[in-house]
C-alpha cells in the first residue's frame, strides 16, 4: 500500500454511512483528517473519491503480485480464516444443499481466501478492481473473477450462498451502495462476512489519548492505525448502523485481535502490541478486528 489517493477537489464531509453533515474533526494525521460522525459514531478520512481515483489507488496492488495483499499470511491467519469459512457454512439456510455452496469473495487480492474456500468444499468467485491480481487469480485457481466493481457484476440476483469482505469495507467509497449490491448478490439465507477494523479497539483508544497528551507530537501510533487507504473506521453503533441501513441483520458478531504476522511494524512494537493484546483480553477490551456474519432481514 504505497501509493497515496488521488484526491477529488471536493473533500468528504458527510457521513460515508448516514449522509449526516454533523461531523466533527476528531485527529489530523500528516494530511489526512479523520471525522467522526455525530449521528452515528462512524469515523471516516475526509477524501472524496471518483470510480477512476479508486481504480488508480488499487492499480499499484498488482505490481506486488502474490505478495501484496493477504501477505503475512502464517498458519495462524490460516487457521483463523478456516474458522470463518466453517462459521459461514454453519449459519447458511439455503434449500440447495446437494450443490457446493457459492462463494464470493469481494476484494479477493491474491486470492488467499477463496484457496481455502476451495479447500473447503466452495465454489468459488472473486471480484477485484486490480487487474493484475485478477488474473493471478484466475490463472492459480482457474475460477471466474470478476475485474470491476461490486454494483457492476452481471450477474443474477441471489446467486451466491457466502459472500465475504474480509479488509474490505473500510476501503469503500461507498459502503451503503456496495453493500445494497451485496444485498441483491446473496440468496436469502445465505451469509454474508465482515473483517474490518474496529474504531473502538483498546489500541486505538490508547493511541487517540497518547496523541492528544502529547499534542500529536507523538503521532506513530496513529499514522499505522489511520492512513490514507482506509477510508472508514467502523465502531460497533456504525456498522451495524451499515448493516441496519442496507438490509441486513446481524446473526453473529464479536471483535478479535489482528493476528500480529500481518501487522506491518518493527519487532519491537510488535513486542508492545503483543502486551497491549494480553492487557485487552484480561480486561475484555474490545479487539482490533469487527468480525461480523450478517444476512438479509426478513
Ligand atoms: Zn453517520
């Protein structure tokens, strides 16, 4: 993730979840403001975006081949996307259950995910916007993978038992519109899966107080956990204030720590993080990770 966005003339002022226009600025990180919405809790990078600023933000993502995204991908980021998988499968009510289940992963990346999907016993679809990626994918798992945005799939409604969006939904421009085309991708019973950073992780919470105590002069830790890619923070209230809004109801939902293989950062911080992690467990702090299996209401 090198590559800065390209930013619109107008910057985001609303709400990316509920359009309010009560925000506030929260913290100021190099260039990039972080708002919180008044109305709904949400946190969100005050950048505007045009469906041809996404693209090109992703287009670098391919340059990396297998070693961009879902990198850092030990046995324990394994075993626990294994578990999420196996969750999904638990909670699909669909009639059809002599077919492999249809999975379809938005944001697929190297395609990490769908492999043990497919090791699972899925038959598996991806989408992502980086075309590069695309077609490794394609290639390495000879599967369809859709290059283009999630509300342009042609494809026929309720087609899909499982969809996931594992780091995703924090990179959406537009979260309620990518997540109604959801709506209308998943059969009614089938799951639907979010991994996404949780704004109310103890990290989080402890790295805002360190920044204003030190008025922002000690700023690393907010520089890792709030940077340009990102363009929403969820809290607990805003993504289920997502969910709510396009059509979903939450079946299961906990929050749960970054596996520390995946966190971008020097032994010695991982050192500090690991201590954070064990001081958050004993308190039931909330973890870094929303991990949430929604699907539609009825
Ligand atoms: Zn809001």
């Amino acid at each position: 993730m090198t590559q800065a966005p390209a930013k619109a003339s107008r910057p985001q002022l609303v709400c990316r979840v509920c359009s309010s226009s009560n925000t506030h600025l929260m913290v100021e990180v190099e260039s990039n403001q972080v708002l919180r919405c008044q109305a709904c809790g949400h946190v969100f990078l005050n950048v505007a975006h045009t469906a041809e600023s996404i693209s090109t933000l992703y287009e670098d993502y391919g340059q990396q081949g297998e070693n961009q995204y879902f990198s850092g991908m030990d046995a324990q980021v394994l075993s626990n996307i294994d578990g999420y998988l196996r969750r999904a499968q638990e909670l699909v009510e669909v009639d059809e259950t002599d077919q492999p289940l249809r999975l379809l992963d938005i944001g697929c990346g190297n395609g990490g995910l769908m492999q043990r999907a497919q090791q699972l016993g899925f038959a598996v679809e991806g989408v992502e916007i980086c075309q590069p990626l695309a077609q490794l994918v394609r290639d390495r798992l000879d599967c369809r993978v859709h290059g283009c945005f999630v509300e342009d799939l042609e494809v026929d409604d309720a087609s899909y038992d499982v969809i996931t969006m594992y780091d995703l939904v924090e990179h959406l421009a537009e979260p309620c519109v990518d997540l109604r085309a959801v709506h209308r991708l998943l059969k009614p019973g089938g799951v639907l899966f979010v991994l996404t950073p949780n704004d109310d992780a103890l990290v989080r919470t402890i790295s805002k107080q360190l920044y204003r105590f030190t008025r922002g002069r000690f700023n690393r830790p907010m520089k890792k956990l709030y940077y340009p890619d990102h363009l929403s923070y969820f809290t607990k209230q805003s993504l289920h204030e997502l969910f709510t809004r396009t059509g979903f109801e939450v079946l299961d939902w906990h929050t749960k720590n970054q596996e520390l293989g995946r966190l971008e950062i020097s032994w010695l911080e991982k050192i500090a993080v690991r201590a954070l992690f064990v001081a958050g467990d004993r308190l039931s702090a909330a973890g870094g990770k929303h991990i949430a299996y929604v699907r539609k209401a009825v």
